[in-house]
C-alpha cells in the first residue's frame, strides 16, 4: 500500500501521547471515534479481501478454460496424426498385398525354364519391390512435407516460431 503525502506523520506526532492530559474531550469520545476508525478500517480490509478472492476465482476460471482448450487441441492433434498414420498403413498394406497377389511361377514350372528365364522372373520382382520402395518413400515425404507444414501453421497460428527450421528448437514470441 502506498502513503501519500497526507498520511506521514512527523516524529512529533508518533512520540505524543494518545491522550492528550490537558485535553477537553473525554476518554469516552475519544474511544468512540477509535471504533468507528477501527470499523472503517475492517470494512476496508474485508473489501480488498472480497475483490482479491474475486481475483482469483476468475485466474482460476480462466486456467481451467486454457486447460479444457489445451486438451481438446491435443486431443484434436491426436486424432489427425492417429488418421493419418491408420491411412498410410492400410496404403502399405493394400500395396503389400498387390505384390503377394501378382501371379508367381509355380514351383514344377521354374524347375522347366532354364536359368536364364529364372533370373528375368527375379529380376522383374526384383524391378516391382523397388518401384514399391520407391513409391512408398515418396508418399513418406509428401506426408513428411504435409506434417512439416501442418505443424507450422499450428506453431504460427499458436504463437510459436521455429528458428532455423526445425521443430526441435522452439522458441516462444
């Protein structure tokens, strides 16, 4: 609490008696006068107590709202990564499929082509798994690029920058 310069007191002042000896007024106005300053002044307290716990019944309003908004993002974040993750497997696994489906060489007709026609077949599924490696490494950094740029905007949108770059080095504005 500040003091103006209407509430210091002098050194005079504090080292004067209370009550005064050779004063006119009685012991009983003095006393009455006390009280209704005593009671202002626990009117006064009982109102800052008020407008404090007022204070900090709406901090703590507002944390649990942060709270609830925090956890729905996340939750939101979650499901979006959790999708994405359940797309690329069934992708992978449909992909995966397609190869064992293709029509491969029985083993009583291997056995009749000859060496030369054994390692074209071998080559050839050799030429697919690659084109299925390579397919799938593309899709991973398109999905890579598309998560890079999600999580972007989401430290953007959410007053995060990213120095250099890379999300391991966040910094807040």
């Amino acid at each position: 609490m500040r003091r103006t310069e209407k509430t210091w007191m002098d050194y005079d002042e504090l080292t004067k008696p209370f009550l005064d000896p050779e004063s006119d007024e009685g012991t009983t106005t003095v006393v009455v006068e006390l009280r209704e300053r005593m009671t202002k002044v626990e009117q006064q307290v009982l109102a800052q107590y008020t407008a404090t716990a007022a204070y900090a019944t709406l901090a703590q309003q507002s944390v649990d709202t942060a709270r609830a908004e925090a956890r729905a993002d996340l939750d939101r974040t979650q499901a979006t990564v959790i999708g994405l993750i359940d797309r690329l497997r069934t992708e992978m696994t449909n992909r995966v499929e397609g190869l064992d489906a293709r029509p491969s060489i029985s083993a009583g007709a291997a056995v009749s082509l000859d060496v030369t026609g054994r390692f074209a077949v071998l080559e050839e599924r050799m030429h697919a798994m690659i084109g299925a490696l390579e397919d799938c490494v593309r899709e991973n950094l398109l999905l890579r690029r598309q998560m890079d740029e999600l999580l972007q905007q989401k430290m953007q949108q959410e007053g995060w920058l990213v120095s250099s770059g890379s999300s391991s080095s966040l910094s807040l504005r």
